[in-house]
C-alpha cells in the first residue's frame, strides 16, 4: 500500500508478519536489493519512506527473498520477470491523471 503527500514523499507499508526483512525495488532505485530496507511498524506491518520527483514508476516488495507485488497501489504491470507495481507520483510531466484523496497525506 502506498500513500503520497503533497511535496512528494511516499510512505510503502506492507504486511507480512512472519518475514524478517523487507526491501522496496524498484525502477527509482535500479531495482536493487538493498537500496530501500522497510522497518518493522508493529502488528506485522512493514513501512518506508522515500522522496520521488513526478512521475510513473514500477516496484515491488521484496520479504526474505520472495518477491510480492502490491494491487493497493496504482495498479499492476506485467513484463519478463512478473507483476509490478505501479506508483504514479504527481507533479512531474509524465503524470497524466488525477490523484485522489487516498493518495494524497
């Protein structure tokens, strides 16, 4: 799940209690493993923060070595490797749509 404030921020929450380590990969951070480590939030959530200009970008979560894809975010995609997130920041010249309350801190 995924909610975006005003100036950009994007906070990841996803829930999985019995992992012990969780990464955000994705497209913003050259799908690389280590770039994004969540931290536990309590009750089996998982969250991170992290500053994005405007824009389209692909992610998933990546908890103990499985790969998981988020459908509370802003859709899916497929390609050769599976089925990503989609995240769509506002403010930048390639979003084109409406950002409604749910996404917006």
């Amino acid at each position: 799940m995924t909610s975006i404030t005003k100036d950009g921020r994007v906070e990841f929450k996803f829930f999985r209690p019995q992992v012990r380590q969780v990464a955000v990969v994705g497209d913003f951070n050259g799908w690389r493993r280590d770039a994004l480590h969540m931290q536990p939030d309590g009750d089996g959530w998982w969250r991170a923060e992290f500053q994005l200009q405007g824009g389209d970008y692909r992610f998933r979560y990546l908890a103990d070595g499985t790969w998981y894809t988020d459908y509370a975010s802003n859709g899916i995609e497929t390609d050769s490797f599976g089925c990503n997130s989609l995240l769509y920041v506002p403010g930048g010249a390639e979003f084109h749509g409406e950002i409604d309350d749910r996404h917006v801190a």
